[in-house]
C-alpha cells in the first residue's frame, strides 16, 4: 500500500492521511490543504450569493428546521445539562473572561434589559412594592447563602408575548430555576 503521494495542485509529496477520501477512488488528487484552500477561495467568491441562497432556504424550511432543533434540543438536552454541571466553574471563569475582554457586549446587553424594563414599567405602579421583590430576592440570598433572583413570570421579551416590569408580574425564585427558565413562559 503507498504511504505517500503527490498533490496535483501543490505539487508537495504527502502521506495519504493527508488526502480526502473519495467513494469512486482511493483519495483524492489534491490535498486537504489544497481543498481547504479552494473553498475558501469560493466561499469569498460568492459570499453574497451564499448568504441571500441560506436566508431563502431557511425562510422556505422554516418549521422543518424549528421541528429538527426541537428534536435535537429533547434528544441532547440533558447531555448538555450534564456538560455544564460537570464544567460549571470552567465555563464561569470563561464567560467572565469573555466579559472582561468584550465589556462593550456586556454593556450592549445590560442595557436592552434595562431599556425593556423601562419599557414595560406602567405609569403610576408603585415602585416600593416592586423594590420588596428585590429586598426579598436579597434578604433570602444572604439568610440561605444560594443566589435568589426577581423573576418575571410573563417575560420582558419573549417570543410570543412580552409581560410588564410590575408587582403582579414578579416573583422571587431560586437562581437556578430562572436561570433554566430562560426567557421562556410556562402558561
């Protein structure tokens, strides 16, 4: 069996793991490198007509990809949860280095929360009931020693409906359940 061979493109003798594969022969003519090259060369070529041919085919598939994701989400999901529980003080530490390398992205996001709660506040609410939910939230977190958070059970931005930043839309829940909660609205 040959060990080593020659690219057709680049002209360099390389070891045949080096080389694709292909159903009708035994590896391609040109290497991985070469073929990497070419792709990218393509790819830059027809970026625009790339990205305008993704756009309108996920636009014509959409429910078929939602259906696929939901799928992969149900299959994957507790795989995913185990990931993060085995890997929680790894990927804090990274995600707070990713902040301290990107604070323009952290103050981006901080602000749409801020700018939708400010949205969603109705005229005359009383805003020291909405302060005891945060007093609350506080006082369980330092006697319980677990982060509790202010939790809107109507989110501010959800899909499908977006709640308001108002007492009877609040509750004080344990920082782990919103957390798995996401943005997402048990009805």
């Amino acid at each position: 069996m040959m060990e080593d061979k020659r690219c057709s493109k680049c002209g360099v003798e390389k070891a045949i793991k080096e080389f694709y594969r292909r159903s009708d022969r035994a590896c391609q003519s040109w290497c991985k490198d070469c073929d990497r090259s070419k792709s990218k060369a393509y790819n830059a070529a027809h970026k625009e007509e790339m990205k305008s041919s993704h756009a309108a085919y996920r636009k014509t598939h959409r429910e078929e990809m939602k259906a696929h994701m939901k799928a992969y989400r149900k299959a994957h999901g507790e795989k995913g949860r185990a990931y993060y529980e085995a890997n929680k003080e790894e990927l804090k530490a990274s995600w707070a280095a990713y902040g301290k390398t990107h604070p323009e992205v952290v103050r981006a996001k901080r602000a749409r929360r801020r700018a939708a709660k400010l949205r969603a506040t109705l005229s005359g609410v009383d805003q020291k009931a909405i302060l005891a939910f945060y007093i609350e939230a506080a006082r369980r977190t330092k006697e319980e020693g677990r982060p509790y958070h202010v939790d809107h059970i109507v989110p501010l931005r959800g899909k499908t409906v977006s709640g308001l930043h108002v007492p009877w839309n609040l509750q004080v829940m344990v920082g782990e359940e919103n957390i798995r909660k996401h943005n997402r609205w048990a009805s």
